[in-house]
C-alpha cells in the first residue's frame, strides 16, 4: 500500500485517496466515486465528500500522533516524577533536624 506525499496537498482528492485503498479494491471505489467528478465544484454534495476524504487522512495518521504523543508525556511524566522524589528527599533530612533541636 503506498502513501501519498504529506508535503503537497493532492491534485486529485479521489486519487490520493484510491493510494491508500488496496489495489483490489480501487476499481470498486473509482466506480463509486465516478458519480461525484461530474459533480460542479461548489456543488454541496460534493463539498461533504471532499470534507470526508480529508478526515481519512487525518483519521489514518492519527494513531500514530497520539502514540508519539503519549511517549512525550510518559517522558515528561518520568521527568517531573524523578524531580519531586529528589525534592522530597532533600527536604527529609531539613524537616528531620527542626523538629530534633
């Protein structure tokens, strides 16, 4: 399965889409979709479609984002959590020797 490229928005919506279909199912798909390219541009059906071929793209790298993501916090969490064990342990011995004297 190929991906299209993220760094150019796609001439084609329909085609970018029919990359990340498997090949056996883009012939089923470019009959579907046949109906909305004769479509007129600022037609409204037309408009929604487009809208849910671009959720596909952000839908299918979104699993991936919120993985990244999660690593991110799991490091900040591991960081923010060692530097409070640290700060807690050196105000020990500080709270120890008030309550002594």
């Amino acid at each position: 399965m190929t991906r299209p490229d993220r760094a150019r928005p796609p001439d084609d919506l329909f085609d970018a889409i029919a990359t990340l279909l498997e090949p056996s199912q883009r012939e089923y798909f470019y009959q579907r979709m046949l109906y909305f390219r004769q479509l007129r541009p600022d037609d409204e059906l037309l408009r929604i479609v487009e809208a849910i071929g671009f959720l596909t793209f952000i839908i299918r790298e979104a699993p991936q984002a919120v993985a990244i993501e999660r690593q991110h916090l799991e490091q900040l969490f591991a960081t923010h959590l060692a530097t409070v064990e640290a700060t807690a342990k050196a105000a020990r011995p500080i709270t120890n020797s008030s309550t002594i004297g």
